[in-house]
C-alpha cells in the first residue's frame, strides 16, 4: 500500500462544490489501495480577505499576531474538509500545523520548517483514516502559531511527502500543469510533460507562478516527485522530478518576475570582507537577494547591485542606507521599476551562443538591459519594468519554446523513460529517490552539494559602454566570431548611462579574445581590463538565494582568510564568485569546510 498526499490550493477549495469534488479525488486514491494525507489551503481569497481587515485596523500590523490571524484560513478548509469526507462515506480527521508538530524557526510570516512529526498521522493512517492537514502553517518552540509566507502550502505538502516517504505528491491547482511560461501573458506557451528538480527550482525564483521555490528545495533535497495537475480534469500534468523533458534543447522555460527592486552601493571599498559586511546586514534582516551582479574594481572601488522582492524594498533600502556609510561607500541607487526576464535549461550547458540568442532576442524588441548574471543553467536579465511582457515573449519566441523539444535516444536514470513521455507513463516507472542520509531534523537547513573549482579561467571586463538596446548582443556577436565559450557573465549598473560588462572565458582563449575587445573598445570609445590569474569558485546546492545567510557566511569565510572578491554572480542552485588563482585551493578548502560540502 502506497502513500499518496495531496495538495488543493484556494481555487481547488474556493466553495463547498469544490470542497466535495476534493475528497472525492481523495476517496478514489484510497479505492485504489493507497493512504491518503491531504494538505489544503483557505478558501479562494480568505487570505487576501484576511490581510485587507488587518489593513483596515494598520498599514504595519504585529507579525506574531498576522500569523495567528492568517492561520484561521486553513483551519475553516481543514474542518470543511473532514466534515465532507466523512458524509461522502468516509473516516477522516483534519490536523492543524501545530497538532501534527510542524516545527518551524521563529521568522514570523517567513517561517522555515525545523522538523516534523509523524506519529500521529501515521496511527490515524493506520486506522484507515484520511487525514486533511493546515497547509502554510507550523509552530515554534514557544507554540507561537507560524507560517511559511508565499507558496506555504505547496511547502507544506511536499515537506509532508518528505516527512512520510510517500510515493509522490500530487499538487492540485487552477491550471494543468508546468509551462514554458506564463499562458497568460504568452498564449501559445506549451505544457511540459516533466521538467528537473533543478530547471523548476530556478523557474519558481525567478516569477513562475505554478510552484514557490522552497516546495522544490524540499523535492530535489529528499527525491519527492511531485505531480502538478488541473483539480478541474483529468488529464495529465507535469512531473518534476530528476531529470528534464529533454537535454538536447537549450532550455525548457522562461519566466518574467515584475515585483523586483534594485539597489546599487557605489563606490564599495574593494577590500576583503566588505562584501560580507554588506550582505550580512541583509541576512540580519532576513531580506532574501536574488540578483547580484558586482563588477571589476577600478581606482580601489567597485559597485555593487543587486535585486530584492518589491515587498522587502523598503525594508532594504533603510538597512543599506545605514551600510553605505559605516563601509565607506559613497552612494545608494534604488529603482522600484525593473523586471526581470530569465532564461532556463539543463540544455544550455551543452551548448554555444545561448546567451547571444537571447540578448539578440531582446535588442530587436528594443529592450535595454540594466544588469545580467547567469549561472550553468540560467540567464537573466534586468530590464526596465515596462518592457517586461514583450522581452518575455521575445525571449520565448527566440527559443521556440512552443515546440515540442527534440528528444534523441537519451535515457533517464529512472528505468529509461524517453523524453517525451506522458507525465503519467512517467510516473508508473520511477520510484521516490528519498535520501536516507538527510534525516527530518534537517528538513529546511540549506544542503550544499558541491563546491567546485575552476582554475582554468580568465576574466575579461569592458568599463564604459554606453548602455543601450544592444550593448549585450553586439559585444556577444563580436565574441562569438572567435568560436569561444563564455562563462559567467556579469553585466553591472554603470555611472552616467554606462555599463560595465564582465565574462570569463577559458584560460586558452585569452589572447585571442585581447584582440576582439580592442575592436570593441575602438567602436564603442571603451577600455578593457584582462586577468588571466583568477579561479572561479561555485557553491552548488538547493535554496542557496532563499536561505538568506548563505551568501553572507560565503563572503565571511573568504574574508577570514583575507581572499578579496573581485565578481559576484547569485542564483537559486550555485553563487559563483572570482577571486585571484593564489586563492583557488585554499578557499574552496575554506568553503568545503563552513558547508560540510560532500565533497571537495
């Protein structure tokens, strides 16, 4: 006997209807022989509904008291729940967070869970029983009711999954599955049959919508497949799981996040440690990054950017504020009208010129870009908000991401289902990959897989390009003439409509590159600076951009041993960062060790 659980969001049990229809699909999971644990969110918009009385009351209300407020919405779905089930024939019983033992931290409306326990579900689910779960919700060590913020309910189900080592988890929703974008900002965007742990975890940061990142954390972190479908049909939806819909196509989706806001620290000391300094006082305050992009120094001084969500903006810019002068920097920039488009797939790392694609993509839509920082699998770029939808339907167009992929003959580690199979035939032939070594103590802690090294690189940084529609295509062009593999890029905000644009290139390729950049620096009226003395250091790992510690004890490790960084680039799997080769060995030693990384 199997262990399914399932997820509803508000649409699923927006109305005592829908609420029927719920148990109905639970009830038809135990006919087929498996135990059943529900997770459901509030009805429809009670949450909103919720925070708008709240509002009504102060703009700024207590966290702890929010909590036990918003709290209330699932436990009116969980009782309707119960109370439906059994008038349909069947014993069930409804479960709070705290009454199941979802441990959190005590981060009101942000809540990560520390642990959970399961004996009490599992005797109800012995007893026949299906059991309905508060999605979105813990408690912690004081029995403070918590709650897990955006997505807590997808959190929650999976978290659950993890927790019990059920078969997969099934996340019923308004829309059928998993797209290569937004459906409704671009019409003819396709449905994936399955897509990776990975290509989702960055898909979810970066504004998809269908899933919240941290649910995903949870399913790579323990081998949950997760099951995304319509609570309205039938039909198939998406799996994720471990391996992607195809490895031959560039990439599998794109998403377009237009609640972004970026900070810029001009004039930041180049000095070990400052860097550290700067993103501890976020940490502090709990204040998630997404983008960093921090360039080359030049005269000892170099600027930092960076995004928050446009909910943390505020919060943000008053912690900078303050940094700015106890580092010795010399300003603060803040723009509250960006967006940011972005680029994913397991593909890319196969293939040249995908970058190139997409910054040309944007150029013929007449799209400037503002700042870039790509990582293996994605590449985003920070735009000005108004051109938001029309670069994501470039971006997606550009890439035919329409289409169905191409398939080969490849095989998956998972019994060798084909690319294109149906997300059920997907199903029938993979088993959970539970990790026996992680243990539910550890549930949210942040896992970092690998730090890798990478001494075989050069660094090549353009200063003063004027920053216009183009810019990145055309720099691009010039360097992809040569048939030379670029790496990580960092496109940062210049001064007095300037940009600087940084890449890394292999060590070999250097020379050959000197002679295409002073061809761009005599179109363009720029300089170039080369350095073939650096070593790319990549902490690889799940919610390295949502743990908001992790990149300020990344920067303190490096700055206890004296290692200055010279360029910084962030994503929601690896942080990336460049430091002179002297340093290589010695920091990735460093890093290995403050992460327990499983190996070196």
């Amino acid at each position: 006997m199997s262990l399914i659980v399932q997820k509803f969001g508000g649409t699923s049990v927006a109305n005592t209807e829908r609420i029927l229809a719920a148990a109905r699909r639970a009830i038809l999971e135990t006919r087929a022989g498996n135990k059943v644990v529900m997770v459901v969110s509030a009805m429809g918009k009670q949450t909103d509904h919720l925070i708008s009385l709240a509002k009504e009351l102060t703009e700024r209300p207590n966290a702890r008291e929010m909590d036990m407020l918003l709290s209330t919405g699932e436990q009116v779905t969980i009782a309707l729940m119960a109370i439906a089930l059994e008038k349909l024939g069947h014993e069930a019983v409804s479960f709070t967070g705290a009454q199941i033992g979802i441990k959190t931290d005590k981060t009101y409306n942000k809540a990560r869970i520390r642990s959970i326990s399961t004996d009490r579900m599992v005797k109800a689910l012995d007893a026949g029983k299906i059991v309905i779960a508060a999605g979105f919700q813990g408690v912690d060590d004081d029995f403070n009711i918590t709650t897990l913020g955006r997505g807590g309910s997808d959190t929650t189900a999976v978290a659950l999954a993890a927790a019990l080592k059920a078969e997969r988890c099934d996340i019923y929703t308004d829309v059928d599955g998993v797209y290569t974008t937004d459906p409704r900002v671009v019409p003819d965007a396709r449905k994936l049959n399955r897509i990776s742990y990975d290509e989702m975890l960055e898909l979810a940061s970066m504004g998809a919508g269908v899933m919240h990142s941290r649910s995903i954390e949870f399913a790579k972190k323990f081998g949950v497949l997760v099951h995304v479908r319509s609570s309205f049909t039938e039909n198939p939806g998406t799996v994720i799981g471990p391996e992607p819909e195809s490895r031959l196509a560039a990439a599998c989706g794109a998403a377009l996040a237009t609640n972004e806001t970026r900070l810029t620290v001009f004039g930041v000391p180049d000095q070990p440690g400052v860097a550290m300094r700067l993103f501890s006082k976020l940490a502090e305050a709990k204040i998630p990054i997404d983008m960093i992009a921090q360039n080359s120094s030049r005269d000892g001084r170099t600027d930092v950017s960076f995004t928050v969500q446009s909910d943390d903006a505020a919060k943000a810019r008053e912690v900078m504020e303050a940094t700015v002068a106890e580092i010795g920097a010399e300003r603060l920039g803040f723009d509250d009208a960006v967006a940011k488009v972005s680029l994913v797939g397991l593909g890319m790392t196969k293939q040249s010129g995908v970058a190139q694609r997409m910054f040309h993509a944007l150029y013929e839509r007449g799209v400037n870009i503002q700042m870039i920082a790509t990582s293996d699998i994605k590449i985003s770029a920070l735009i000005s908000r108004d051109d938001g939808v029309k670069a994501l339907r470039a971006v997606h167009e550009a890439f035919k991401l329409n289409e169905e992929p191409a398939t080969g003959e490849e095989a998956d580690s998972n019994g060798g289902a084909s690319a294109n199979a149906t997300s059920d035939s997907f199903l029938e032939g993979v088993s959970p990959r539970l990790l026996s070594h992680i243990t539910s103590a550890e549930m949210e802690e942040v896992v970092v897989e690998a730090v890798d090294l990478d001494e075989d690189q050069a660094r090549v940084t353009l200063y003063n390009l004027p920053d216009r529609p183009g810019l990145a295509a055309d720099v691009f062009d010039k360097i992809a003439e040569g048939r030379v593999i670029v790496d990580m890029i960092v496109q940062s905000v210049g001064r007095e409509q300037l940009a600087n644009i940084t890449f890394t290139i292999p060590r070999a390729e250097l020379e050959a590159v000197k002679s295409v950049s002073d061809g761009i620096c005599d179109a363009y009226g720029c300089c170039a600076e080369f350095d073939g003395r650096v070593a790319k250091l990549t902490v690889r790992g799940s919610g390295l951009r949502s743990h908001t510690g992790l990149a300020s004890r990344m920067f303190m490790t490096l700055s206890e041993s004296n290692v200055n960084v010279s360029v910084i680039s962030l994503s929601e799997r690896c942080a990336g960062v460049l430091v002179d080769e002297a340093h290589g060995k010695t920091s990735q030693k460093r890093l290995v060790e403050e992460f327990s990384a499983n190996r070196i």
